[in-house]
C-alpha cells in the first residue's frame, strides 16, 4: 500500500517571503499526488494534482508542485506568500484501484507580517 | 451553488445519544467518501460508495452506518455516541470513469463534539 510523509509539522514564513512543503511517498510506480490546503475552520481545497506528464504543475492561489520520481518527492512552492496563505497543507496519493486517498499528517503554515 | 455540502456544520451531543450527518454533491460524481479527522488534524477514510454500491469500509466501528440513498448523497448514522468520535468529520466526492480518479472534493466538515 501506498504512504506518504510530509517531515515538516510546521513552518513559519514571513509574508512575501517563499514557502517550500516537502512530501515524500512511498509506492512501486507512479502514484497520482495531490497538494491540499485547509484554511481554520474549513474544509479541504485542491491546490494542484499531479497524474503523468510535465513535472512541475501549477495549481490555484500560486502554487506550484514539482514531481521527481527519483526523489519520490512531490514538494509544493509558492514564490512569495501571503498572510492569507496561514492554513494546513495536505499531500495525498492515490493508487492502484482502491479508491483510497492516502493523506500525509500535514504542514501548518504560519506567516509572519 | 455549493458542491459539496454538510450538515450540520456543529454537532453537540451527549454520550450514548445517536446522531445522523448527510451530504450532498452536485457535481454529478458517482463516487462519495467519509473522513474523520482528529485533534491532530489526521485524515482517515472511513466508507466509500461508489454507485450506491460500498467499495470501502475501514476498521470502524459497528456503531458507524453510512448509507447512499442515492448517487447524490451519503449519509452518516452514529449511534450509541462516546466520547472518542469527537471530530470532524468530512465528507467528499470524486468520479470515477473506467478506475478511480483519486480527485476528490471535499465538503466543509462537520464538528461533532461529544460531552
């Protein structure tokens, strides 16, 4: 079965600054990779997915994630954040045929004025 | 026009009461999911129903019934409430053509709290 690690339980970032989350998965092929955010109190929104094709895939709000399958490493970049920006971040993976997303534990993202 | 929608979005309730979240999508997926996220913030899949049909059924308790009276809608039923299954609890959806997509949407939560 699939797995995924985000080693960062938390980062702080000062506003403008950039923001890099790593995530790591574990799976035998390509697995489909997805970045979420959730804001306080609210539910998850998809930042970006990741299925075959060009590594670097652009997402909502900014962000960007990079692909590198020798690595495993599916990490999200945003250039320059924003207050609003203060949400956790999720990875998931997806594969096989089992319907299941496996979600990493989760980033918190704090952003300093 | 909401895709994904909960309610109730605040759940308080006594130990040993039973209670019933429900969703709803219209987003016209076929495929419709259950998490539960703890203190932590873990996510963890609970049921999945694909077409009405159960294609996934974690370790969960015997207390936790959902039920998909239809492609648009899956509802949790929770009985003999403890304290442990305080959380949100979310529900998502996603379609699935030819094999699962993985894509999911998620809707806003529901926080059942638990006294």
């Amino acid at each position: 079965a699939q797995s995924v690690t985000q080693p960062d339980i938390h980062i702080t970032v000062s506003e403008g600054a950039s923001l890099e989350l790593r995530c790591n998965y574990s799976y035998g092929a390509t697995p489909y990779l997805f970045w979420y955010v959730q804001s306080p109190g609210q539910g998850l929104q998809l930042l970006l997915k990741y299925f075959s094709g060009d590594t670097l895939v652009q997402g909502i709000k900014g962000f960007e994630a990079e692909f590198k399958r020798s690595q495993s490493s599916f990490n999200l970049r945003k250039p320059s954040v924003h207050w609003s920006d203060a949400a956790e971040y999720f990875c998931a993976v997806g594969a096989g045929y089992d319907y299941k997303l496996s979600f990493g534990a989760g980033t918190t993202v704090t952003v300093r004025a | 026009d909401t895709a994904v929608s909960q309610t109730p979005k605040y759940l308080v309730t006594q130990m040993g009461n039973d209670k019933s979240i429900k969703c709803e999508q219209n987003l016209g997926h076929d495929t419709m999911y259950w998490y539960k996220q703890d203190s932590k913030k873990f996510l963890k899949i609970m049921f999945s129903y694909n077409n009405k049909e159960l294609i996934i059924n974690e370790t969960v308790p015997n207390r936790f019934s959902p039920k998909s009276p239809d492609k648009a809608h899956l509802n949790l039923h929770i009985n003999s409430l403890e304290l442990g299954d305080s959380a949100v609890y979310f529900c998502a959806s996603s379609q699935a053509v030819g094999g699962p997509t993985y894509e999911q949407y998620f809707g806003p939560g529901t926080r059942l709290t638990v006294t």
